[in-house]
C-alpha cells in the first residue's frame, strides 16, 4: 500500500498535487452551486446577468474536471488545468469586487473577492513552478 502511495506521489508531483487539489476544490464547489445554489447571491449581481447560476456552476465543475485531468500530464504540459482554475474563479472575485466598490451591494464583498482571487492566482504562482530535482535513493543524513 505505501509502495502505491509513493508511486501516485511520485507520479503526481507537486504541480500534480496541487492540481488534484484545486480541481476537486472546483468540481465541489460548482456541485454545491448546481445541486443547493449559495443563498446570498449579492455579489453575484453581474455574473447572473451574463447567465444563470446553474451555467456558472457547470462552469466551475469543468474547470476543475479539466485540472484533474491535466494533473496527470507531465509538468509544463499541465498548463491548461491551471489556467482553467484561474479563468473560472477570476470572473467571481471581480464580481464580488464590483459588488463591494463601485456597487455598494455588498458590504463584505470584497472579503469574498480576495479569497477567490487568491484561490485562481494561486495557479498563475504555480504554471511557472518546476518540479523539484529527483533524489536518488534515501537520504543521508
């Protein structure tokens, strides 16, 4: 079992990792927005003109879906999933944003836009992110 789990590790990688992370963050987060839609929905304002939530929720589920998938690539290839990630949560910190200033609707919207803005710039830190050098055998200390 601990020979598998270092090999999924191994597979993976750090970008892989974080990947896996961010799209099961997004596929979660856009389920909960398709299946029990958030009940404050002030911050929201400009996105829902542009469409429903239901559309935004599929949105955040394939962003994330496609993270997963691309976690699995080698590194430099698995840019796509990053960007995803970053184009899916930037339209919701600026909506929240504008909600906050100039909207005035939100007093709190923009707590909501620097987590979710964090939550996307996250990934642009990361695209540029090698992959640490591989160490042959255990370590000596």
């Amino acid at each position: 079992m601990r020979a598998a789990a270092r090999r999924l590790r191994k597979r993976l990688g750090r970008r892989g990792a974080l990947l896996s992370l961010k799209g099961t963050m997004a596929v979660g987060y856009g389920s909960g927005q398709v299946v029990q839609p958030t009940g404050d929905q002030q911050g929201l304002t400009l996105l829902l003109k542009l469409f429903p939530l239901g559309f935004w929720g599929w949105t955040w589920i394939t962003a994330g879906l496609i993270a997963l998938a691309c976690a699995w690539l080698p590194p430099r290839r698995d840019w796509p999933g990053f960007l995803a990630v970053w184009l899916i949560a930037t339209p919701w910190a600026l909506a929240y944003l504008a909600s906050w200033w100039p909207l005035g609707e939100s007093p709190r919207g923009w707590v909501i836009a620097l987590i979710f803005g964090a939550f996307g710039t996250v990934c642009l830190v990361a695209i540029g992110w090698d992959e640490p050098a591989r160490q042959e055998g255990p370590r000596e200390t």
